[in-house]
C-alpha cells in the first residue's frame, strides 16, 4: 500500500476512530490515539506535541462532514466569544463523540439547497415542516448587539435546534457529559440538530456572518431557556437518554 504524508497523534484519547487507526496502522502503531477524525488525519498534519506517530496516507478514512464541521474542547479565557478558543493543547472532538450528546450532523450541498434531495430526505425523514433563513452580521440583523448578547447566553429549548449553514460560519457550544464547553464550528454545508434539552449558546466567529437555515417540526417555538432550567421535562429527558446512559457505560475520559 502507498504510504505518503506525515500524521502525528493528538491527545492519548480512545475514540471510535481509533479502531480504524490501529487496525490499518497495525499493532507497532497502537499507541497512536488521535483526537478525531478530522485534521488529524490529513496528511502532513502535526499536533501540538508533536509526538510523531507515522507516515501514512488516510485520506479515505476522512468524514467529509469534518471539511464543514469541526468541534474541540474550549479554554477557560474571557477573551472575545469570536475567538476559536482552543485548550492548549488543542483537543478535538470527533463527530461520533457529539452524536453520543445527541448532536447530529450532516455536510450538504450548500449551492443547491432549492433541489438537494438529501436535505428533502432528512427533513422528510425527522419531519422539519417548517423552514426559514436567520442572517447574522451587524448590517442585516435589528439590535445586532443585544441579540449576539443573547444568544451567547447559556440555554436550552424544548424542541429540536436545526441549524444548516447555507454562507459564512459560526460557533455553536454544547455542553459535554461533564459540563465542559465543546465548541462546534459549523461552515458553509454543515447542518447539525442540537437535541431538545442540551445546554448551548451561539456566537459568530471572526468573519462575522453566518447565514443559516431554521427548521422545525410544525411551527416554531423559539424560546431560550437561560441556565438554570433543570427542571423542564426536556432536560430531565435529555440527562436520561444521553447522560445518564454514558455514565452507565465504560467511560471515556473526553474532558482530559
Ligand atoms: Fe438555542
């Protein structure tokens, strides 16, 4: 098999692509645990301790969702939302370890969301009846300050949170099993549904536009929740299906 490009390991973290990893890689490369699928696997790409792990070639591994969604854990700084917010070292969250939050995505054709079948199937699918466009920059959006204010504000809904972003970016932070921030930064043809429940908020990144999709079942219920709302039936739901689950099941240490 060809082998070209350098790959280096991440954090000494297990996650479901670490099976793929150690098994194509073999057994003289099982200490090579990668943060996600993402970056990491990209040829040439170095993590910030540069402990170097192998050359390989694994582009074919690559999720193309995460050319459109990528998540990592956030530091503690105060300093401007915008900011990507990376820990040092960066620790990256996989797609599959959002999904295990309940945290959906999908990467769409972004240029052609009029006739996209695979945007039709899913809101068929999950039933999103409803849909309308947010844009989100200072000249588009009414009390743009007071607004971006609020929806960094820590929140859940009792409905579904569908967002699919059609221009610019943004950051959407979730909460994990542990109550750490993940930041999930969604681009053009990434489309994540955040499960009814989970404690999040959103802000721009530095470019300062994003142009997304809203969809809903039936008509849509908006209302934010700011922390604390622990006593909601969905977030009681919410700890049940994807906390309370984890917790039962052996743990992986996603927060070191
Ligand atoms: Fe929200």
């Amino acid at each position: 098999m060809k082998i070209g490009g350098t790959l280096c390991c991440g954090s000494r973290r297990t996650n479901h692509a670490l099976t793929a990893t150690t098994s194509f890689l073999g057994a003289g490369h099982g200490l090579c645990y990668v943060a996600s699928l993402s970056d990491r696997f990209r040829p040439g790409y170095c993590c910030d301790d540069s402990v170097y792990c192998a050359s390989a070639n694994l582009s074919f591994l690559q999720d193309e969702r995460e050319e459109v969604i990528e998540a990592w854990y956030m530091d503690d700084s105060h300093e401007d939302q915008r900011l990507p917010h990376h820990r040092e070292p960066k620790t990256f969250v996989s797609l599959d370890q959002l999904a295990e939050l309940g945290v959906l995505s999908w990467r769409l054709d972004a240029d052609n969301y009029e006739t996209d079948e695979q945007l039709k199937k899913i809101r068929e699918g999950r039933g999103y009846s409803y849909m309308d466009f947010c844009e989100v920059c200072p000249e588009k959006l009414p009390n743009y300050e007071e607004k971006i204010k609020n929806f960094f504000e820590e929140h859940l809904h009792t409905d579904e949170e569908i967002r699919y972003c059609v221009a610019g970016s943004g950051y959407f932070d979730v909460r994990d099993h542990h109550d750490s921030w993940i930041r999930v930064w969604v681009k053009k043809g990434g489309m994540i549904v955040l499960p009814a429940g989970i404690y999040h908020r959103f802000t721009l990144d530095t470019n300062n536009y994003i142009k997304a999709m809203r969809l809903f079942v039936g008509d849509p219920i908006w209302t934010p929740f700011n922390r604390p709302h622990d006593h909601l039936p969905a977030r009681k739901e919410y700890l049940e299906t994807f906390v309370q689950k984890e917790a039962a099941s052996p743990a992986v240490d996603a927060s070191a």
